[in-house]
C-alpha cells in the first residue's frame, strides 16, 4: 500500500450496546492507521443503557446524538459531519482487526471505477444453537458477491466507501430500517460510475456478533425479508421480487420434514456422529421460511395501504 494515507471516517450506530461496546472500543483503539488521518464517530441512537457514557470514555471517539430512530438515520448524521474521503462501517456488537482500514483502503488503490469495498465478516463464537445457526450455516450477515439472479452488494457490518459516492448519490434512505445498505449498493451499480469490491475471505476481518435469543433471531429474519421485498420491488433489475406462493410452499414442506429430521439429528447427537448444536437446525430452517413468508406478507400489506408502513428496530 502506498505511503500516502487517505484520511479515513469510522462510522459506528449506537443503540443499547452497553454490554458490546468495551470490545469495540478496544478494537478501534488498536487500529494500525495513523491517528491523524483517523476519525472515529460513533452515533448514540437513543440509547436507554449506560452506551453514551461509556463510549464518552474514550478521548479518540467522538460521539454524535441521532434522535430519529434507526441505524441508517444514524450513520447519515455521522456522514454529514465526518470529514474523511474514505469513510468506513462497522457495527456496536462486532470488533475489527488491527488491519482493518488498511486492507480496506487496499481494495481501492489502482482501480478509480472502485466506489465501496467490503471485507470479511466472521461470526464471533457461537454460544449455543442460534448463534451457531445464524454465523456458521446461514452466514449472516454477509456480503452479496452476486449470482445469475442476484446482483452484489456490501452490508454496513463491513464496508467502506469513497466519500464522492454519497456526494454524488445522497446518503442512505431513512425510510425503512432494514436492506438501506442493500440498497445504496444497487444504487451506486445502478447509477454507473462505480463498482464495488469484495475482498477475499480473511481480508479487513470484523467480527460480528449472532443472535443468540430466538426471539430476535426470528425478529430479524421477518424484518429482512420485509426490507428485502421493498428493496426488489424498487430494484427489480438487480434481484427477483420474492413470491409469496413460493414462501408458503417452502413453509409447508419444512414444517413436513422438520420432526423427522429432527429426530434423525438426535439420534446422531446421542451416538455421538455429530453436534447437540445441529439438532435444532430444521426447526431453524423452518422458522427463516416461516418469518419469511410472514415479513413478506406484512410487506404486501404495506404496499397495499393496508397496515402503516412501520418496522421496529
């Protein structure tokens, strides 16, 4: 990498992170960047636990205030006041590779059209059956490289983008609290300026934190599916628009399969051929096609004026 060093932004929403934020910090303070071409801005989001004083803490954070809710509101005020001509995203509940910034900031160098890079996003270790589920068998969150139906995006777990990119476009949309960065992704490859890069697995490393309660990790797999049908709906070039047949269908046989294999995943727990973690993996499976299909749902009603179009954080 060349000597000459960008100045770089970190972006950080902030919402009841209390319990996360001592890693974080640590990891931000170990950064192999030099200082004054470092900015850190982390946003509080209304916090109701002790996350503002504890981030205030720390003399190399500033921290910032956002009283509308959600994290890409957040991240847009931290934008508006950051000064850097990179600007980096991670989240309160994941710590960062003292390599971080460097081998993001590689991920431009020698390619112009480059506008956003995304590095490796490794689940921190699991704790019981749902972390395990969610970091090791559905890989979430993760970037998307892009298939045959499916164009790629960067998720803000991981990811930096050239300022000149949001000078250009806007900042993210506020509308919605899920797929925002979903969608500035297909934006910027909509618009047709920029590319985005992700770097090889084990490159700009951020580990993330899993949903460890099943009631958020059910939460969350309805929200992103309401996010991801408003998000196919507004980019229908970029991604099908999921059909809700389709989720039924795939409830159906789930729900089907689900005891009997269940019980097949036991009886190889208890002779000892595989994890007691894997048992619950078809009721698992059965409960992202389950809040699926109920996130697209309530997205349809949404569209149709039936329901307020609101999501909870």
């Amino acid at each position: 990498m060349s000597q000459t060093y960008p100045f770089v932004s970190v972006i950080v929403p902030v919402y009841n992170e209390a319990d996360e934020l001592p890693g974080l910090i640590a990891s931000l303070a170990a950064l192999d960047w030099p200082a004054d071409r470092l900015e850190i801005l982390c946003v509080d989001n209304g916090s109701k636990d002790n996350s503002r004083e504890l981030l205030s803490r720390c003399p190399r954070i500033r921290v910032l205030q956002e009283a509308k809710p959600g994290s890409y509101a957040a991240r847009n005020r931290a934008i508006r006041e950051s000064r850097g001509e990179l600007i980096a995203f991670t989240d309160a509940d994941c710590t960062v590779d003292p390599n971080w910034i460097k081998e993001l900031v590689a991920g431009f160098e020698g390619d112009p059209t480059v506008g956003a890079v995304g590095g490796t996003i490794v689940p921190q270790p699991a704790t019981n059956a749902i972390d395990y589920f969610e970091g090791s068998i559905l890989h979430n969150p993760s970037h998307g490289r892009g298939t045959a139906r499916v164009r790629p995006y960067l998720v803000t777990a991981n990811a930096m983008y050239r300022r000149a990119v949001f000078d250009r476009l806007g900042l993210f949309d506020e509308g919605r609290f899920s797929g925002r960065d979903v969608e500035m992704s297909w934006r910027m490859l909509t618009e047709g300026t920029w590319t985005l890069r992700i770097l090889e697995d084990g490159r700009a490393r951020v580990l993330h934190r899993c949903r460890s309660s099943f009631r958020e990790f059910a939460y969350v797999r309805r929200r992103t599916s309401f996010g991801w049908y408003h998000l196919t709906r507004q980019y229908p070039q970029m991604a099908p628009v999921p059909r809700l047949e389709r989720y039924l269908a795939r409830v159906l046989i789930a729900g089907a399969l689900c005891p009997f294999t269940t019980l097949g995943r036991l009886g190889l727990a208890l002779v000892g051929r595989t994890s007691f973690r894997d048992v619950p993996r078809d009721l698992l499976h059965f409960t992202v096609q389950w809040n699926h299909l109920l996130g697209t749902a309530r997205a349809q009603l949404t569209e149709a004026g039936w329901q307020p179009s609101q999501m909870l954080r």
